[in-house]
C-alpha cells in the first residue's frame, strides 16, 4: 500500500458512500489550500482510496475525509489504509494530535487520536451537557 499526494478527488463512490464525505465541489476548494494534504491511496498500480487533513495547529489535523473506492471495500483496505496514514501523517508531518471533529476546543469531542512510542492511541471523550 503506498500513498501519493495529490490535488485531485477521483475515485469512485456509490451514491450511499458519496453521502457519507463533503461535497465533490467542497474537495476540490479544499485541495486549493496550503493548510489541506490529501493523498491517493494506492494497492500496486490502483487507486483504491481517498484521505484529505486539515492542518488546524502546529501538529494538529483534522481528518476532514477518508474512503476507500466503493469497489474496494469489505477487503479491510480501510482498516490498513487508516494505520498506515497516521504512521505516516506523525513521522513524515510531525503530527501529535488527528481529530475527526474540526472544532478541537468544542465542548464535545467525539474521537481524538494521540500518538505515543510507535502506537496509536485512541481517546474518545464524552461530556455530561444539559441543553
């Protein structure tokens, strides 16, 4: 598996698959900024995925999207893909901290990935709030 960085969205999603990402035309602004790295995902020769980060601190990304080509799935490609890229993501970008949630700070933060030694930690953090 290997990852090249790119400017361009173009593998294939189902309609269900689509839904689950921003939009195409909200990628492609996206790929336009200095603060976005977004690679390809690549077994051999085929492109099977797609993941974009936000760079939101020094060491700081937000996963902003993550598929793999809807041809590709239930192959545990994600799986591999996903531990991978945060390997790489801490050793070649200095990243300390990948949030799912692009408001870090917010009073809710439902998934933080912390790296320590060689391994990944995950955190999941639930608040009591009353509305």
């Amino acid at each position: 598996m290997t990852f090249r960085r790119t400017k361009n969205f173009s593998i294939y999603l189902s309609e269900k698959d689509s839904s689950q990402l921003s939009s195409p035309a909200k990628i492609t602004a996206a790929l336009k900024s200095e603060n976005v790295i977004a690679f390809n995902i690549y077994i051999d020769d085929a492109l099977i995925g797609f993941a974009m980060f936000y760079k939101f601190d020094e060491n700081g990304y937000f996963l902003w999207d993550f598929a793999i080509d809807s041809r590709y799935q239930n192959k545990h490609y994600g799986t591999k893909a996903l531990r991978k890229l945060l390997l790489l993501m801490k050793n070649e970008y200095s990243c300390k901290i990948v949030t799912t949630n692009y408001q870090l700070y917010a009073v809710i933060e439902p998934f933080v990935l912390m790296f320590h030694d060689n391994a990944c930690t995950i955190f999941v953090f639930f608040h009591n709030m009353s509305y």
